[in-house]
C-alpha cells in the first residue's frame, strides 16, 4: 500500500511531519506529491526539511477556483490534508447547495479539489472556535459540503496536552472517507499522555539574555495587565508554574506575554543590552525559546532553526501539533487495512467549549509596544 498526500494550506510541513511518521510506524509507503502555501518564512521552513520536494510555492487560489476549475499540475493522490482559515460562509440557508454557501472562502478551493479529484480520504484541523463560529453554521455547512461529495464525515475536539505535549491546545479535527465501511472502522485517538510539563521541554541555563523582557516592557505589561484587573478582566501577562503546562501557543496579540517563565538561572542579575532602553526586567520573567515553543508543538530541536526568531516563534504558534496528527493518521491507516462490513451514519454530536478552551484572550485587539521597540 502507498499513501499519496497533498500538503494544503502546508505551514511548516507539521501534518505532513505527522503523517509519514504514521506510515513509517505502520510500514506503508508515503509520498507528498503537492504542496500549497503563501506564508515565505513557513515555504523556507518546508523546503529545507523536505528537500526532495514537492515546492509547497502554490497559492491554492490559483490551482483550483471556479473559473477554471482544479488544475491538471496537481497529481493524483489519496489523502487532501488542510487547515483550512475559519471564514464566515454565506447565510442563504437552504436557497443555496452546502457549496455554493462557501463560495468567497478558501475552503471553497478546497472542496472544488475534493469534487474534481474525489480522494479517497482527508484529514482538516482548525481551531476550536470554528464550533461556535457564526452559530455553528460555518461548521455545519462545511461539514454538509463535504457530506454532499461524497464523504462519510466526522469531526471532534482534541487537546494537545494529552498527547506528549506540555501545551493547552484544544483544535477541531475532520475526517472523510469515502468508502463508509473505512469510516466505520475509524475511531479517534484517546490521548493518554498528559505527564509532560513545562520543566521537561524547558532548554537548560544558561538562555540568552535577549529573551529576558526589559525592565520598560514589563512595566507597560504590569499596567496592561492592572487595567483589565480593574475593569473585571483576566487578560494580561501570565507566569507558568515550571510544574504546569503552557497556554496555548498563539500567534500576535499576547502570544509570547501569556507563556512567560521566570528564570534565575540564566540569569542572576539584570543586565544592560545595547538594543534596548533599560536592563533585564528585576522579576527575571523571559519569553519561551524558539526550541522550547517546537517542542511544545512536537517538532525536534531547530526544525525552524534557518528564520528569525520572531519568525520561528510566529511560524511555530501558527502550525499543529505533530504527536496529535501522527495519532489521528495512525487510526485512518487502521482504517483504510481493515475496513468494517458495517455502514457508517454521521453522529453530529454537539461538542462544546469546555474548561481546557483556549480562549485566553487568542486575538486581543488592544496594541501596545514590543520590548523590540522600546528602544
């Protein structure tokens, strides 16, 4: 058996990271034949890990759209993987096919692929608010899309801290298949992993002082954070326990600010750097390190090593979780070996926002200096 995938919508290649390590583990063949991504530090990323290819240097827009359909320079192959942006779809209800109400959104481009090409399986990640989104009708009508092609369809809520990662990240995931006897005989994966704490990902002393905060920054931070006290909020900085695991891994607003962790090791004493205004903050608060936060994403050590930190750090809280995808992957390729004799019939159980939700403030509108720019 060999598993032909397309990466789209690819990031760092962390599904397809997942993927094969589930082949290899269940000793079928694999091969990505196409790739899909705008992002250019995620595209350096892609190519110099996987450098036998395929160029993940497509814009999906231009490969499969409604004027011109799914391009003939996308090969054949079995499972579409994705994570897909959660955009609002049409509100036209029932004078609309499930399609059509996606019309305007990149998971429309998706499914025109998914009509054309008809693989025999997906797999798509999003984030958890994709099952409030609009309602629940963003989710509803994608899932009636895909359901409308052909596909036996199923989704649920999975946290990547039961999986082998330090990290609070709860992320929808989709499957398909179109034979429904393959969709019977897949179950996902119960994680049983939860032992991994943030003293077990954290990089040894000494780290480099320019992950310490300036004084300055954590003077605005402090203020930030008393502001939203008084007002009867929770949001602002957040100092992790070395015993706990982190927050989840966000990318802008306070993606670094809410995974701080203090750290007398490193240093014992603030210290001057000459890009910055004041010394080290006093309280010896530092932001997570590029190879701690791809740890904390199941990646190994400098997978993103050959861009910017600020970069690495952006590419790392965009991207999925490696362990969870490997385990999900792991359970269709179960699935597709020994398919059930069974018919599959879609339970749209009604999962909810639970007390592991990663909605510490994930796009907090509020701008204020980077300690980059207080200089």
């Amino acid at each position: 058996m060999k598993l032909r995938m397309i990466d789209l919508f690819s990031g760092i290649g962390g599904v397809r990271l997942g993927v094969e390590r589930a082949c290899e583990e269940a000793g079928i063949d694999f091969e990505c034949v196409w790739a899909s991504e705008i992002e250019k530090n995620a595209i350096k990323v892609y190519e110099s890990r996987f450098p036998e290819g395929p160029n993940p240097s497509n814009d999906i827009t231009h490969f499969a759209n409604e004027r011109d359909g799914v391009s003939n320079s996308i090969p054949e192959f079995d499972l579409a993987t994705f994570g897909f942006p959660c955009q609002t779809v049409s509100s036209a209800g029932k004078r609309l096919g499930f399609l059509d109400q996606t019309r305007g959104t990149l998971i429309f481009n998706v499914l025109k692929i998914l009509e054309a090409r008809k693989p025999r399986y997906f797999l798509a990640e999003n984030v958890e608010g994709l099952l409030t989104h609009a309602g629940g009708e963003t989710l509803k009508t994608i899932v009636g899309a895909m359901i409308s092609l052909g596909y036996s369809v199923d989704y649920t809520l999975l946290n990547s801290k039961n999986f082998g990662v330090a990290q609070n990240r709860p992320r929808v995931y989709i499957v398909g298949f179109l034979d429904s006897k393959e969709m019977n005989s897949f179950t996902w994966p119960v994680g049983h992993d939860d032992s991994k704490r943030l003293k077990d990902i954290l990089e040894p002393p000494p780290v480099a002082a320019k992950n310490y905060l300036s004084q300055q920054y954590m003077n605005t931070l402090k203020r930030h954070k008393k502001s939203h006290q008084d007002q009867g909020h929770g949001f602002g900085y957040d100092v992790r326990a070395r015993n706990s695991i982190s927050n989840c891994l966000l990318l802008g607003g306070m993606g670094h600010e809410r995974n701080l962790i203090q750290d007398r090791e490193s240093l014992t004493e603030p210290v001057r750097l000459t890009t910055r205004k004041t010394p080290t903050n006093d309280d010896f608060f530092r932001k997570l390190t590029p190879i701690e936060a791809e740890r904390l994403q199941g990646y190994p050590d400098n997978f993103t090593e050959m861009i910017s930190d600020t970069a690495r750090w952006e590419a790392v809280s965009n991207a999925v979780t490696v362990n969870v995808i490997q385990q999900i992957a792991a359970q269709m390729i179960k699935a597709m070996t020994n398919p059930s004799n069974d018919s599959y019939s879609f339970m749209d159980d009604e999962l909810e926002y639970g007390e592991d939700s990663c909605t510490e403030d994930p796009c907090e509108k509020e701008r204020y200096p980077r300690d980059s720019e207080l200089k």
